[in-house]
C-alpha cells in the first residue's frame, strides 16, 4: 500500500531514520512509520490525514458506529478511539493493506454478495468481520449479531450472506 497523495507532514509521518527511538516506531499496512506530533491525535486522523488512507472512514467520533474500524495487530479497533500514543510497537492494518496479491476472502466474499450500498461504512464493516473470522472459524448467530457496525443503508442482510460465504471462500482457500 502505498500513499496515494502528497507525502505526509516531516514531523507526523516518516519512516524511522537514523537517530529515531525504534521503540515509537509503528507499523501501518506492513511499512514502518514514527509519529512525533501530537500523542493525543486519534489514529483515524493520522491515516486519513497524515498517510491519506482514506478508505477507513471518519463517523460518528464517538466511538458507536464502527466506520472507522481498523485492525491493531488483528484485532478491530475503532481508530476514532485510539491515541497515537498507544500505537508504539504495534502493527495496524487498513483495508487498504488488507490484499496481498488476491482479495482477502472477506473482500472477495462482498463483492460477490454486492454487499455495499452507499458504501460508506463498508470498510468498517470488513475489517469487523475479519477479525471475526479470525477469531472463530464457525461463528455463530449470536457472533455475527454481535457486530456493532452501523450502516445507515440498512444492508445487514446482504452482509450475513457475505459472511456465509467468506466462510466458504476462506475454507477453500486453506485446503
Ligand atoms: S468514527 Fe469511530 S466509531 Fe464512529
Ligand atoms: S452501505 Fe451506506 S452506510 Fe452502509
């Protein structure tokens, strides 16, 4: 994954160089960053802001409807929660750096289902499911209805069967 827009502020986003403290360094979709700026900044603003990631999306800020949902070292996390400060030695992933070569099943599994509607909170939306998926191998009802995510188009139908078939997809792939 590579930031699609201009390169981010000299004090906020660059790699560790020479002389950095390794030990504040962090990783974001497998690429190594430092932040030297405010530690109170919310995670959601430095992706969106700092490194352009925009696909993790900015919401409610309170923490309740689950748009901004990334992975911290694979467990989903509202970003809007999250302080810079709490991110050293961790690795988090967006759904930017969610593929490696091949959609994820989970990716593949919402295309196929034509899960989105508007789109916005979609991206929240996988990364809950991916850790989900991760943590169980056969959720169940009361697993899946345990998804916080909002989603204002009202398509949680279509994201159970999406569900139902990354389950499918993410078997197959471990044959
Ligand atoms: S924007 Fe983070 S939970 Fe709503
Ligand atoms: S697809 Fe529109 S808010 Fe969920």
């Amino acid at each position: 994954m590579k930031n699609a827009e201009s390169p981010p502020p000299a004090e906020t986003g660059k790699r560790p160089a020479g002389g950095e403290d390794p030990a504040s360094a962090f990783q974001v979709n497998g690429e190594a960053f430092f932040h030297s700026g405010d530690p109170a900044m919310p995670l959601l603003w430095y992706l969106r802001d700092v490194l352009r990631l925009t696909g993790t999306k900015y919401g409610c800020d309170t923490g309740n409807c689950g748009t901004c949902t990334v992975l911290i070292d694979g467990k989903a996390r509202r970003a809007c929660q999250v302080p810079m400060a709490d991110l050293s030695g961790h690795a988090i992933t967006t759904i930017e750096g969610l593929e490696s070569n091949r959609l994820h099943p989970v990716q593949q599994a919402w295309i196929e289902q034509d899960v989105a509607q508007c789109g916005y909170c979609q991206s929240g939306q996988i990364m809950t499911v991916v850790d989900l998926l991760a943590r169980k191998r056969r959720p169940g009802k009361d697993d899946i209805a345990a998804i916080a995510n909002l989603c204002r188009c009202g398509t949680y139908p279509r994201i159970r069967s999406a569900i139902e078939r990354a389950l499918v997809l993410t078997r197959d792939s471990n044959k």
